[in-house]
C-alpha cells in the first residue's frame, strides 16, 4: 500500500496536463483519510493511504474535469463544510465579500440586533442562509429558489446545521408575493453571466447552466426591481452579488424601476465591479 506522498506525487504527475491543481489532490486526499483540512496531508505524508482504490475512483474524475467539491460532495463556505452537488452552483469567494459587505452596510440602515425578515433569493446549497444565522441569530431568513433539486441540497444543509429557516419554491420575489411576506432585506446571488466563451470548461461542462447565465427570460434583478414594492412595507434593503459587466445595466433598470433609493457598487477583492447595495426608503 503507497505512502500518502507517493500517491500525492504520483496524482500531481499525473494530473499536470488536465490542469489538476495540487490544491485539488490534497483536498480529495484528505477528504478520503478523514483529514481535518487538506494541509493535514503534508503532516501525514508518511501514512499508509489505505483508500488509495477509492482515491484513483475519483482522481479520474478529476482528470475528467469535474470540480472537486463535486467529486467530494462538499464545499467550505466561510468555514462551513456544505454539501454539494450538480444541481446547485459551487459557493465562491465572492459571495463570502457579499456578507462581508451586508454585515458592515447593514448598520446604515438597521439595529441588526433586531428581527429583520430576510430573503436569500436563488438560495442554491442554501449557503447564505448558513452564513446569516451564525452572524445575525435574529433574523427571520427565508429562501427560495426556482429549482426543486436545489431547495432539497438547501433543506439538507439547514438541517444539518440546526439553520432555522424557510424555503419556497418559485421565481425571484413570487413565493414571497404569493405568500404576502413583508421583507426588510434581500440578499440575491442571481444568474449574472453575460458571455458564455468567458466561462471555464468545468463550469459549463458540470455547474447549472440556469443559476450561470442571465438572458432576458432569466432576469432576477429586472424581477425584483420590477415587484419590489410588492414585499416592501418600510424600508427595504437590497445586496446582490453582480457581474463585474452589469453596472449600466443594472443603474438604467434601477433609474426604471425604482423610486427614493441609494445605491452604491463595491469591487471585489480583485478590483472588479461585484457588488450592488440599493436602499429603498
């Protein structure tokens, strides 16, 4: 039975002209010996990989192209290890810089101390709502998404981690509509890609295509800004997660749609435009 740096090394050889990343093999060799992070790899390069049979399985899904955290069925989302699988998109970093924002922005404009009703729009693994109950344990949250396949890898992952939320089904703010709710904030990732050539091969080939790209049959923001009046009683505030190519779009639309507002875009940590904060009095 190989060591756990001969099969590391073997796998990085391997891996080199399929773009497999070193990252990548120590997160799936780590998940497979139980390994608290996949750091701990390099500490044990010295045990025996006794599931080297079920590595080289799911190496090869790796040489295929396929996102680690599918392979493994995980994600770490602000420290927080959710299932996944290919009905809901991979959590990236930029959502992380999203609550980031919302917990700074949203002492403007409310005591967050208070019972604010919040909705995750296309809350996909449901990793936001996970994210909000740590850092605002009074917030009433509340997701939706469009995708039934979706909502069930959100329930399992609000469940496991003991998240006291709702999930609806349906598009942008109907459920909501339809359930007569009055929001205080909305958080949204939406589908926000314009250009399918600027798209990885991995993620067209495996992420869902409907939580990806924004078209005009599949516009979250014209929605919600077209029905936000709908679930606003008081003040309403908006964050979306954007594409760093929407901000003439999404400020025609605004100037369309909305009245006696604020907005504000944020750059990501990458200096690209990510982030729409509106503030509806």
């Amino acid at each position: 039975m190989p060591k756990i740096y001969e099969a590391y090394l073997n796998a990085m050889n391997q891996g080199k002209e399929h773009g497999v990343s070193s990252q990548d093999i120590r997160v799936l060799i780590a998940h497979k010996m139980g390994y608290a992070e996949p750091i701990d790899t390099l500490f044990h390069k010295d045990d025996e990989f006794t599931k080297i049979q079920e590595f080289e399985r799911d190496f090869a899904k790796l040489i295929q192209g396929m996102p680690v955290e599918y392979v493994i069925n995980e994600a770490t989302f602000l420290h927080t290890k959710l299932y996944v699988d290919q009905r809901v998109l991979i959590p990236r970093m930029e959502t992380q810089e999203l609550i980031a924002n919302l917990s700074e922005k949203v002492v403007d404009y409310y005591d967050p101390r208070n019972y604010l009703v919040v909705a995750d729009i296309g809350t996909g693994s449901g990793a936001i709502l996970c994210a909000l109950r740590s850092l605002f344990p009074n917030w009433l949250l509340v997701g939706s998404d469009v995708s039934k396949g979706a909502l069930e890898v959100a329930r399992k992952n609000i469940k496991d981690y003991n998240v006291n939320a709702t999930l609806l089904e349906g598009k942008s703010l109907q459920p909501y509509i339809d359930a007569k709710m009055n929001l205080d904030i909305i958080i949204s990732n939406p589908p926000y890609i314009l250009n399918k050539e600027e798209v990885q091969d991995s993620v067209k080939d495996y992420e869902p295509e409907g939580a990806l790209y924004l078209t005009p049959e599949n516009n979250v923001y014209e929605d919600i800004f077209k029905n936000y009046k709908k679930v606003k009683k008081g003040s309403l505030l908006m964050a979306f997660e954007i594409g760093y190519d929407l901000e003439d779009m999404l400020t025609k639309m605004m100037k369309e749609y909305l009245e006696d507002y604020e907005y504000e875009f944020i750059k990501d940590l990458n200096g690209l435009t990510r982030f729409l904060f509106v503030f509806c009095r």
